[in-house]
C-alpha cells in the first residue's frame, strides 16, 4: 500500500495520506490527477533504516509539520530546538549533548543545554 504526503508552497507537509496500490511509485502521476504536490513516503523507514529490513526510503516517514528536502531527497522532522543539528545520515536532529543512558527519563533545557531529570 503507497502512502503520500501532500506538500504546501514551502515543501511543509500538510497530510499524508493511504494511495491507491496503484499510484505506488507515481508521484508525478497523482500530482498531475490533483493539481497538489505528493511526495511518496513509507511508513516502515525511520532515520535512513527500513524496520522490515527493505530498503529505506526518504529517511523518514512523512508527518504534520516535516519538510521535503528534495535536494538530501528525504523527509525530516520539525526542528525541537535551536541548539539541536540535524544528522546527515538520518535526517532527524541530534541533541548537543547526548541523551543520558541510565534508564532515568529527561527532558531538555534549551536555556541551560543539558538534559534534566523528568
């Protein structure tokens, strides 16, 4: 089943919704039938890696509020913070400082960059 993201001016996603199996791979086919801009997305790809082991596809599932980078060919997410940078390799956005690994759970303090206790 293909999934597609329909974009606004800016390339922001607006909604993403379930195509026809056979629009899949047809972007330009569905783009031209509605007059708006889709862009194929798959739900099983996450920060460049493919959950059933497939090939990724986009980096990332397309959601509200992700942006179509056509030149890195990927979806990535809103920016959470001004501090954070985004990673090339999985166009999601890194943190400045590491999530701590000591099964506590944090939140970020964008005033102080550092993570506090939750």
């Amino acid at each position: 089943m293909a999934h597609f993201a329909k974009l606004d001016e800016n390339n922001v996603v607006v909604f993403v919704t379930v195509g026809r199996d056979e629009d899949n791979g047809k972007e330009a086919e569905l783009t031209a039938r509605t007059g708006d801009v889709y862009r194929q997305t798959s739900y099983n790809t996450h920060g460049g890696v493919h959950a059933l082991g497939g090939t990724p596809f986009r980096k990332n599932y397309a959601g509200i509020g992700y942006t179509y980078d056509a030149g890195r060919d990927a979806f990535i997410p809103p920016k959470p913070f001004a501090s954070w940078l985004l990673n090339e390799d999985t166009c999601l956005w890194d943190p400045p400082v590491a999530y701590p690994q000591d099964g506590q759970r944090y939140v970020w303090n964008e005033t102080n960059q550092n993570w506090e206790s939750a």
